[in-house]
C-alpha cells in the first residue's frame, strides 16, 4: 500500500535536491522575490506525487492563512462558452497547484446569500464569478470582503473585471464584411441579453460611422434570452426564420447578415437554405463566439473567438495577485479586456458583381 499524507516537505526536498522553502512555495503555490523555473515547478509537484503527499488545505491554512481552494459561481454550467471558460480555468488552475470549486447560481436572495457566505469561508481564498450574475455581482459590490474577480460580466461597471474587448471584437467581425464589399449588412440578436445588447450598440455605431447613412437593419429578437440549445427550441428557431424571410424579401434585402452569437448564425444559416438561398454564394453569414454551434453547421461560420483561455489566465493570475496583496487597492480597480480573434471559416465570401 502506497503512503499517504505521511511525506514531509523536508522529505520532498532532499528527494529533490532542493531547499524545503521552494518546496513549500510550490505546493503552496506562493510567490517571491526570486522566481521559481517551471523545470523546478515541474520537479517538485512529481516528486510530493512520487512519494504520496497530499496537501491538507486545513493545515495550510492555519500555518499561512491560505487553502490554496478557489471558489467559483458560473452563471451557465449547461451552456457553451461558460462551461468553455470554466473548464480552462480549471486547467490553469491545476497548472498553479490549486484547488478549484465551480457551482451552480442561486435564485432566491436567501439561497444566494447562504452561498456567498459560505464562499467567504475560511476554506475559500477567493473567488470568480463568471458570467452574468448580477444579483451576485450586486452584492459582492457591497458587502464580500473575500478576494474576486468577475469575469466576462453582463456589466462592465463591476470590477475588478477580466472580460473581452467586445468592441474590438465587432468591428473585427464587420471589418472583414466591409473588406468583403458588402455595404447592406444586417444584425441579428437579442438585446434581453446584455451581452447581446452590447454587441447590437456597437454594429449600430460601426455601420453609422463606416458606412454613414448606408443600410443598417437590425433583426430583433427580443425577449428570447441567450439560446443555449437553440437547435432544439422549435420556438426561437421559428422567429429567426420569420425575420430572415422578413429581411431578404424586402426591397433592399442585406448582402450579409452578423449575427450576435454563433447560436443565431447556425439558425440563420439554417433559415436560408430553407428560403432556397445558398450561404455564401447568395448571403454572407457571420456568427460570434466560435461556440461549437459554429463547426456543426454547413458551411461552418466565420466568427469571432472570445479568448477564452487567455482570459482564464488573466483571471486567475488577477485573483492570486489579490489575495497576495490584500492592502493593493489598485487590483482591486483592475479591468482587463483580452483581445478577441476572427477565425475565418466559409460562411462570407465577397460580393460578386
């Protein structure tokens, strides 16, 4: 039977020829002034795991008042990209010998409430909110002492804050159309999600400054919140085709359609084969996200990659500057956008004269 628990950081040292201060910056995952190589990182953690250690997070913390466990709320563990991020913060957070606890939100006051107490527990050393969660952002601005970041929130104001250049990210998206010659380009999304809404401002600012008083029509799906599985709701795919027909069987029918969320793209994609008109040939598509739902349709959507995993280092690494430095009010005041890509894919081709 192998050892448990029973290996010191005296023991882990001298198995790996270093000192017992760089073996407890490692597994504790603590900084200082002299950085420690990831050769070094690497030796120690295979080490403590050749000789059966396992950190008790109890014991840490009463030595150095840390655990070494990050909490995390996510606003969507069903959905595409929410589930993307958390699983990458995961990732970064095993690369940085943490412990990371993801949970579901709440939706009575009490319940969440219970939760962020719970989360400001001496177990926790601090914590991500993910997403739109403003009922918990609201509160966290008021009255949670413990060290969070919110990441990607459905509002900005909040901070500290690691999100994406949403802006950026648009204008990447109709930039590429522009190039393209198309001058008739439409917008498709919801604006009862903020995310969306953001993103339908700043193509309604873009076509206005880029095109002047050109074509901008906005295909509005308001009251459908963010679709998550909307290839199975019969109901949300029936209103994207409603606008669509609406929309190219009008008297100035759009050359390409940009679409707030790779969701809305496949749906469109989808409402147009079945008005008989081909995309590209006949329609340019664009979706946003470079969610799954962009690389299951035909032809797969040009899109807009959200940088998930550099915001989860970004993330992560902010929250760990914060609990390092407690007094730092200046992280605290932190607002990191991470820069968004266009991946090119086969659903926008130029316009053919």
């Amino acid at each position: 039977m192998g050892r448990q628990n029973n290996a010191s950081i005296t023991d882990i040292a001298a198995a790996a020829g270093v000192s017992p201060t760089t073996v407890s910056r490692v597994l504790n995952n603590k900084r200082g002034d002299i950085r420690i190589s990831d050769k070094t990182r690497a030796l120690v953690l295979d080490v403590a795991k050749q000789l059966g250690y396992q950190r008790n997070p109890l014991a840490s913390a009463l030595r150095s008042n840390r655990t070494g466990i990050i909490g995390a709320i996510n606003s969507a563990m069903s959905g595409t990209y929410m589930s993307r991020l958390a699983h990458h913060i995961q990732l970064v957070a095993q690369e940085r010998n943490i412990d990371l606890f993801v949970g579901a939100p709440r939706e009575s006051s009490d319940a969440i409430a219970g939760q962020l107490s719970v989360l400001q527990s001496h177990l926790f050393d601090g914590v991500l909110f993910l997403g739109d969660l403003a009922r918990y952002q609201a509160f966290a601005s008021r009255d949670f002492a413990q060290p969070h970041v919110h990441v990607l929130p459905g509002d900005e104001q909040w901070l500290p804050l690691v999100s994406v250049d949403e802006a950026q990210g648009v204008k990447l998206a109709l930039d590429h159309l522009t190039d393209l010659g198309h001058r008739r380009i439409a917008c498709l999304g919801s604006p009862a999600w903020r995310w969306d809404a953001r993103r339908i401002q700043f193509y309604q600012r873009y076509i206005a400054r880029r095109l002047g008083p050109a074509f901008q029509q906005l295909l509005d799906l308001d009251h459908i919140p963010y679709p998550a599985n909307i290839a199975g709701d019969a109901d949300v795919g029936g209103k994207v085709s409603a606008h669509v027909e609406k929309a190219v069987t009008g008297a100035e029918p759009p050359t390409a359609i940009f679409c707030t969320n790779d969701s809305f793209g496949a749906a469109v994609v989808k409402a147009l084969y079945r008005l008989g008109l081909r995309v590209p040939e006949d329609i340019s598509v664009l979706g946003y996200g470079n969610h799954h739902d962009a690389r299951i349709i035909y032809p797969e959507l040009t899109t807009v990659s959200l940088a998930s995993e550099e915001m989860a280092k970004e993330a992560l690494d902010l929250l760990l500057r914060i609990i390092d430095n407690p007094e730092n009010a200046e992280l605290r005041e932190q607002r990191l956008l991470c820069a968004p890509a266009l991946v090119l894919r086969e659903s926008a081709r130029s316009i053919v004269s």
